[in-house]
C-alpha cells in the first residue's frame, strides 16, 4: 500500500502537526533548516520577511516571522509514535545532527530523510547506514543539475540512497519507470489533483506520495 506524506509550506500553521496526525496520513514533512546561532529549526524558504535565517540569530528569526518558530527537536517530538517523519533537508551541513536527532526522537524505521544534494545523502548513508534515505530529484529547467535529473541512476547508486524522491511532472516522463526498474522505491511530489493521485496510487512503484490534500489522497487510496 502505497503510505501518504503530508507537504508542508511556510504558511501551515501553528495546527499543521495535528492536523497532519488527524489526517491518517503515515508521514508528515519537516522541512529544516539552521539559524545563524545553530538552532535546526522548521523552515521551508532560506529567508523570512527579508531577514536570512543562516546570518541571524534563532530570537531574530522569530521576530521576523512574527511567531515562534518551531525547532525541528520539538516537531519531531510533537509527532513520535503518532506519524513518521519526512525530513527534507534545505541545506548542507545538518545531515548528521538532523539523522541523530530521528534516531534519537522518533527511531530506526520512523523517518526518512530526503535531501537534493548527493554528497549529503552519502553523508548519512555512510555514517548511520540505518537511516532510511531519500535522493531528490526534479529541478526547474533553469537550474544547476536539471538535465542530470531525467538520467538519476548513476547519482542515486553513487550515494547509497535507499530511495528517489521525484517531482510528479518528471515521475511522468519515465523516471519513475527508470527507478522501477533497477528495483528503487520512489516517493512523489507533489500531487494534488485526484487525476494524478488515482494514477500514482496505484502504481506499484511509488512507495509515498507526497501531497497537500492527505485527506483526499487516504480517501482515494482506502476507497472510502
């Protein structure tokens, strides 16, 4: 059975984890990132209202946002033994805080970590082989290493991942049929529309789909 991953954007709100949890969804997004002062926070974009989250203090950033940002330490408790976690990785160099604190808060099996970067996925691989992994992959057209993406077998053996993460425009252009064949696993982002959630619910080679109606997408997939 194909498991549902709850997206998460920087205007959720502060309910997004329980409504997450309510949703009967098995994973739920964490999006992270790191303030200036090292505190590994949840956070999608690498700014707030003008401020750069990597060049200011975590009371700074949360004075720019208005609220109090959640740290991804709290997320993560707030949701073990109740939902899995997706942590997305939104930049380098948190790979291994960010794998130790899932070990530590939610357990072996109870997360997997996506990152669109090779070299951090190799990172954990390497040092927590335990640590479920999922590469990235589906980038605008303008961006570095967007070609590369229609041809990801060569980058996802090169650094160990367990699983691919495909944009859906790209999973339909025969990437996920590229995966299924070399036996890899594949979550899919992200999918709204009930055309596409009929379509890749059913395809046996999407392990997740990642979407932000979980409701709609755990109505179609449990036929109710």
């Amino acid at each position: 059975m194909t498991a549902i991953s709850v997206h998460r954007t920087d205007s959720a709100g502060a309910d997004f984890f329980e409504t997450a949890v309510a949703s009967g969804a098995e994973y739920v997004e964490i999006d992270v990132r790191r303030t200036g002062d090292g505190e590994i926070v949840v956070r999608h974009d690498p700014h707030v209202n003008g401020t750069v989250l990597a060049e200011a203090s975590y009371a700074e950033v949360c004075a720019a946002a208005g609220h109090r940002v959640p740290r991804v330490s709290e997320a993560m408790e707030g949701i073990a033994g109740r939902i899995r976690g997706h942590l997305d990785l939104k930049e380098e160099g948190i790979e291994l805080d960010v794998a130790e604190l899932g070990l530590r808060i939610l357990g072996p099996g109870n997360f997997v970590v996506t990152s669109r970067e090779p070299a951090s996925i190799k990172l954990i691989s390497r040092n927590h082989p335990e640590v479920r992994t999922a590469l990235s992959i589906g980038r605008g057209l303008w961006e570095r290493g967007a070609l590369r993406d229609f041809s990801p077998l060569a980058a996802l053996r090169g650094c160990g991942a367990d699983w691919v993460a495909i944009n859906h425009r790209l999973a339909r252009l025969g990437v996920l049929r590229q995966c299924a064949r070399e036996g890899i696993p594949a979550m899919v982002w992200t999918v709204n529309t009930e055309r596409l959630m009929r379509r890749f619910l059913a395809d046996p080679a999407v392990a997740v789909l990642i979407t932000d109606r979980p409701d709609e997408a755990v109505r179609l997939r449990d036929g109710r």
